[in-house]
C-alpha cells in the first residue's frame, strides 16, 4: 500500500496544455476514479503516474520518494488497459507470471502466485489454457491477475471494461471493487462513464480541459457539486436559469422560486440554481397556483421510477419518482414545479 501525492503536474504537448495545474492527494488503500469526457486529460495523468509520459513540470510523490526519479519499470505499477496487451503466444498461467519473470522471481514461485491468483479472480484450474481460448470477461481477469501479480505498491486501470457488454461490466466492477478492499491496493481507475465510477470509487475525481473541477466521494460530487459541469457530468439536472445576483429573489417566468440565497459566498457572483430530477415536486396546477406552473410533454414509465418531461416557455424540466403507484400525470396536464430546498445548489453560473 502506498499513498500518492500529486502537485501542480502540467503536461503540454506542443502548445497544447493537456493537463494543467493537477493537485491531488490519494490515500493509501483508496480506490479513486478518474472520470471525466473524451480528451480531458485521463489518460494522460495515468501514464505520467505509470511513467511511460513524462509530465512537463510538477512533482509526484509516492509515499516518501520522488516518482520523477524512478524508471517505469522499477515504480512497482500494475496497469491494465482497455487494450489488454496479453500475450498470445504464452498461456494464462505465463501471462500472469510474467512481470516475476522479468523481475527474477523462481519459476516455482512464479507458478505458485499465478494459481494463487488465478483462485482470487475466479479462474482457478484455467492455468494451461491458450489465451485465445478465454472469453473477454475471461481475458480481463488474465489482465487484473498480471496486474497484480507483482504485488503493486499502485494499481492502475484505463477504462479496462469499456469493450465489455454491459451485464459483465458491472458483475466485474463489483468484482475489481472486492478484490481492491481485499488487498487493499492503493488504485486509479480511469472512465468516461459517470455510473462506473459512483459504483466503485472511494473518491471521484473530475476532471475538465486538464483541470480538477472537483475531487470527492460519490455522494459529494453527486449531491454536492461545486460547479455547473460537476452537477452536468453527475447526472440529468435541472437547472433553474435564467441566472440572478446574490441578495436578489431567484425568480423564473415572473414566480419566486423561495430559495434562500442570503449568504452567497460571491456577493458580486452570478448564481443559478440546480436541483436533480428526484429532488423536484409536482402537484397539480389550479387558477390560484401562484408558483411555477408547467405542461407535461412527456411520461415515460422506467420500470423502477416514472420519469415526466415538463416545459415552462422554452425550458425543459423532468422529474422522477420510484413508480410504487401510477403516474399521477399525463401529456397535457398543467402541474406546479417547486423543488426541495434541502437538495437543490446555488451554483456558480
Ligand atoms: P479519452 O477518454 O478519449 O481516452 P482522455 O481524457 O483519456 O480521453 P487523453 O488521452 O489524456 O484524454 O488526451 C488529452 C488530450 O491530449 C487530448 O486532447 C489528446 O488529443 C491530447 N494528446 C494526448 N496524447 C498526445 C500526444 N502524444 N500528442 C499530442 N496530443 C496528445
């Protein structure tokens, strides 16, 4: 187990800043997601902690010693990628064994940690079977096993389940996430895929352009985003534009929207709120409704939840609701919209 400490890393390729002022610190035995979009700089942080790219300036610091002094192949990093990278021409076995092998290990003892390992990743008794021959959950067990066969002081991982259909995607998340709390491997786990990383991470860790926009637990960055692209990645929002002034009454098409706003950091800022889905109210709209007030366009039954599409003017709103009971609403109806205070963000706009 290792603690990983990240300052002020900038990578530039040409004149194009890939990454640019990254400032992180990973605990020992966490297991932290990296997720942002295509291009925001993933991969890239990842290969400067496995060291196959060199970082334009910054510091990296693994437990007490300077990573930018150790050579790739002595950081002591178990990666899987996306692409796998097994090799076909050894068996499972000798694919799991083989950073040993480069590093010296005996051949009995090399044998042994593979069946060893073979047994924590499900694939006990497949040690002489051709890696042609396994599957793709198979073949991204081969790749985890490897990984860890060198008893990494970092486990590294690059959207290894995106190629993955989705049934055994999450069977092997849930698998990963288990292993990792058993060995307790500091790990960085890379995805684009929001859901993945609210399922395994510790802590998620959002990445824009190469910046940290926010770093913390899935509840934090689902239920507290700081900014307006967290509380977007996260997952559907509503947001209550048009934006207002601190001090002022957040209104929306002539309504007050009631949410206190008093004591806004950015007194000179300019705010809008958002509130998710499952957060919004709905009762039906009367002559008297003095609040917001919507028609529904669209209810859609999502076996669990009911979702409902509402628009006020130009605006779009949805709610959800777990479907214990039939929808309450249909295309047509007028419904007031209110939301809960409780669970709704000023943001910075
Ligand atoms: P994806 O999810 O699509 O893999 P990512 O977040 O992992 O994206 P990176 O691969 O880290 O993104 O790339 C970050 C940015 O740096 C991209 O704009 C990419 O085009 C650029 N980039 C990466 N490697 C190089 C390189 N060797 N030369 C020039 N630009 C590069």
């Amino acid at each position: 187990m290792a603690s990983l400490s990240l300052s002020n890393i900038q990578k530039t390729f040409g004149t194009f800043k890939a990454l640019q002022d990254v400032n992180l610190e990973i605990e020992s035995g966490e297991f932290i997601c990296l997720l942002g979009g295509s291009g925001c700089g993933k991969t890239t942080l990842l290969r400067i902690i496995a060291g196959l790219e060199t970082k334009t300036s910054g510091n990296l610091m693994l437990d007490s010693s300077n990573l930018s002094e150790v050579d790739c192949h002595k950081r002591n990093v178990g990666m899987v990628f996306q692409s796998l990278a097994l090799f076909p021409h050894l068996n499972v076995g000798d694919n799991i064994a083989y950073g040993l092998e480069v590093r010296g290990v005996e051949k009995s003892k090399r044998a042994a940690k593979a069946v060893e390992l073979l047994e924590v990743v499900g694939l006990g008794g497949l040690y002489e079977r051709k890696v042609s021959a396994l599957s793709g959950g198979q073949r991204q067990r081969v790749a985890i096993a490897r990984a860890l066969a060198i008893e990494p002081k970092l486990f590294l991982m690059d959207e290894p389940f995106s190629a993955l259909d989705a049934g055994l995607r999450e069977h092997l998340q849930i698998e990963v996430k288990k292993l990792q709390r058993k060995l307790g491997v500091t790990t960085i786990f890379v995805t684009h895929d929001q859901h993945e990383a609210m399922s395994i991470a510790d802590r998620i860790v959002i990445l824009n352009e190469g910046r940290i926009e926010q770093a913390g637990t899935p509840t934090e960055v689902y239920a507290k985003p700081q900014t307006r692209f967290v509380a977007d990645f996260m997952g559907t929002n509503n947001i209550f534009s048009p934006v207002f002034s601190a001090g002022q009454d957040a209104m929306l098409e002539n309504a007050n929207l009631g949410m206190p706003t008093g004591d806004l950091a950015n007194v000179n800022g300019k705010y809008t709120i958002a509130v998710r889905p499952e957060y919004l109210r709905l009762k039906p709209a009367s002559e008297y409704s003095k609040g917001l007030v919507g028609t529904v366009d669209f209810v859609r039954l999502l076996g669990a939840s009911i979702e409902t599409e509402l628009s006020v003017g130009d605006r779009s709103f949805i709610h959800t609701m777990v479907s214990d009971r039939a929808p309450e609403f249909a295309v047509g109806d007028r419904a007031e919209i209110d939301f809960d205070f409780d669970h709704a963000w000023v943001i910075p706009s």
